[in-house]
C-alpha cells in the first residue's frame, strides 16, 4: 500500500481527478454577485500547481508576493497565472508559470491529479494542478514577482484543527473565508480555498493507508 506520508504521488492519484474538470467548482460571484461586473461576463482562463514536494517528511511548496504588485501584494499564493496563448492545457499553464516564478522545471514534476476549478471574484477561471515535485531543483524566484518561497509540511495541513475561518468587510460587505497559519504565516483568500479542498482530499487518502 502507498503511505501519502511516503509516496504522495501513488497516493494523491486514488484521490485525485486525473482530468480536468470541465465545470466551475467553485464560483466566489455566486456568493458576492455585487462583485461581478459587466467586463467580467467572459472568465480568463488560469491555472496553479500546488506543489507536494518529495521530502523525508513530504512539504507543500508556497511563494509570497511582492509588494509592489498591483493586485494580491505581499499575500501567499501557489506558482500560476494566466494562460498564454501557446499554453494547450491547464498543465502547461501551471508548469510554464511555475518555472517563470520559481525556477523548477517541468522535469521534477509529476502530475498526481486536479481540483475542482474556482471562478475568482476578480473573473479568473483557475484550474488548479496538483504537481508531486522530486528533489534536486534549484529554486531561482522571479524578484520581480517572487518576494519569498517556503515550504510547510504537508501533516499540517492534514490536520483538520489547522483550519479556520476569518472573515473581513470588502466591497462594503463583511466576507468569510479559509485561513491557515503555519508558522507564523497568514494564508488566505484563494490559495486557503484551494488548500481546503485539496486537503479533505489528502485527508482521504491518508485515511485510506492509514490502519
């Protein structure tokens, strides 16, 4: 039997979609629709890896924004962005972005599956990509965008107790959300909703290896 503790990549493929989802999973307009504004009716197509590094204890990988980006500055997100027009799936949009903004090729990743995909309130459709990366990379982050990137062991996250809900007033409105703190780190907003689904799904998993 695959342990998720120690071989995430046989175990997260069980649990995990192996294809793209072809439909919204989640959609923050559905719950703020004051948000979606006319320009918005066409979504821009995203992608993030969420990134489960190979370690003696197995990591999830994190970069935190610069502050001087004009949108989400200073905040913790998963490599990714928008897709290109050469991209020809989320996987390459994901690799693509993750290599720009941290400098670990393609050649470490093995893809273990998919989460649901998140319409953004700001229109961005994201299609998130879950990568099992080996050892031996060289991170080389992009300064203009990259300020810091860590990683948290991946047992934090698989502990129901590590997540909790903060709420804050935007667009005149109070506005709840998932947040997670390991040490001392402040994760929110859409990579805290993305590492909500992904960890029932590793919580899974694990339950499955686990007697």
């Amino acid at each position: 039997m695959n342990s998720l503790l120690e071989n995430p990549l046989a175990a997260l493929r069980v649990v995990l979609p192996q294809n793209p989802s072809d439909s919204i999973g989640r959609d923050e307009f559905a719950l703020y629709p004051e948000m979606r504004g006319l320009d918005q009716a066409a979504p821009i197509a995203a992608a993030v890896l969420i990134p489960v590094i190979v370690r003696p204890i197995p990591t999830i990988l994190f970069t935190r924004r610069t502050e001087h980006l004009a949108k989400h500055s200073g905040q913790i997100s998963f490599p990714g962005g928008r897709s290109e027009a050469a991209d020809q799936t989320p996987v390459e949009t994901a690799l693509r972005e993750t290599m720009e903004e941290t400098g670990i090729a393609s050649s470490f990743v093995s893809i273990a599956g998919f989460l649901p995909r998140y319409r953004t309130g700001t229109g961005f459709d994201i299609a998130p990509v879950v990568g099992v990366v080996a050892p031996g990379f060289t991170l080389t982050p992009d300064a203009a965008e990259v300020a810091e990137i860590f990683e948290v062991p991946l047992a934090f996250f698989l502990d129901p107790a590590n997540a909790r809900e903060g709420s804050r007033e935007m667009a005149g409105k109070p506005r709840r959300f998932h947040v997670f703190e390991p040490s001392g780190h402040y994760i929110w907003g859409i990579t805290a909703a993305l590492l909500f689904d992904f960890a029932g799904l590793a919580r899974t998993a694990h339950a499955m290896q686990t007697p």
